[in-house]
C-alpha cells in the first residue's frame, strides 16, 4: 500500500509539510550522506506527481558528475557553464524552467522531459552540487514546488555529513 501524500492544487502547502515531516524523521538517525541522498531522491520520485527523473549531480572539478537517482539512465557528466544544472550551480540559486527547449545549452539526457526544476546543494557555503528535477510536463513546477523542496533540502543537507564528498568539488 503507498503511504505517499496526494498532492492536489488546493493543499500543495499541506502536501510539503507531509513530506517535510517524513523526510525528518528519515534522516533524523542517519547521517551517511549516500544513505541519506538515495532515500531523498526515492521520497521525491515518488511522491511528486507527473516526473520522469529525479537526482543528484554533484561536482567533480568543472564538471557536475551523477549522483543517486530515480528513472532512466542519466547524462554520467555535464560539462562546465552548460544547461539547467550548470545554471543553478552558478548562480546559487534554484532554477525552474518551464520549459526546456526554451532553454539556450539546455543538455538533453531524456527527449521526454519538457521542464526542469534545479536546487543547489551546498556544505561549507560551497555548491557541492545540485538536485535535478524533471517533467514531461511544460509548466510542471511552481514556487510551492520550489518552497517546498528547497525546504526538503535543507533538512537534508542539516541531516547528512558531506565531508566524503567535498573533497571532490575543487
């Protein structure tokens, strides 16, 4: 039987406040940052509606390298200043795009996917990394979607020990 919150336009704030409760207690007694990031991508996956991808890219010099996902296979590296990603990373900032063929250097790992929803992950004020969010729907994600899962974030980036990874990001 699925537990998974419904979302519905008339309580997506609802619908967050579910997620940021189970994401809590989650992570409330594990710190193991692949653990933790597995479990995260899982949470989203399958419980945001109307996704085809949902992972982490994390840096490795001047190129974001994947990281634990749902979906299909993923782009394995993305190069410098290119794409949604790359964008987010940037500007250290979350990045929606309603849709990306719209987006100059948009980088295409699935044709299926029509927007995309990027937030940077950060550990000692660094960007480490980022969640990517995709849709094969335009327009799928909002500032409620935004709120809520950089919300979902900072849990998981206040929950996770990221040393065994920052020594990769330089």
């Amino acid at each position: 039987m699925d537990y998974s919150p419904v979302i519905q336009a008339d309580n997506k704030n609802y619908f967050y406040d579910l997620l940021l409760a189970q994401v809590k207690s989650m992570f409330s007694q594990e710190r193991n940052f692949l653990t933790n990031i597995s479990n995260f991508c899982a949470i989203i996956y399958t419980s945001l509606p109307d996704l085809n991808w949902a992972g982490f890219y994390f840096r490795q010099g001047k190129e974001l390298v994947l990281g634990p996902f749902q979906g299909k296979p993923a782009c394995v590296r993305l190069p410098s200043d290119r794409g949604v990603c790359w964008e987010s990373v940037n500007t250290r900032r979350s990045v929606m795009v309603k849709n990306v063929h719209e987006f100059p250097g948009h980088i295409a790992c699935d044709s299926a996917s029509q927007s995309e929803m990027v937030l940077p992950i950060f550990y000692k004020d660094e960007v480490i990394g980022v969640l990517d969010i995709d849709s094969p729907v335009i327009g799928r994600f909002d500032d409620e979607d935004k709120d809520g899962v950089e919300k979902m974030i900072d849990i998981l980036v206040k929950s996770t020990d990221f040393s065994p990874i920052g020594i990769f990001y330089k």
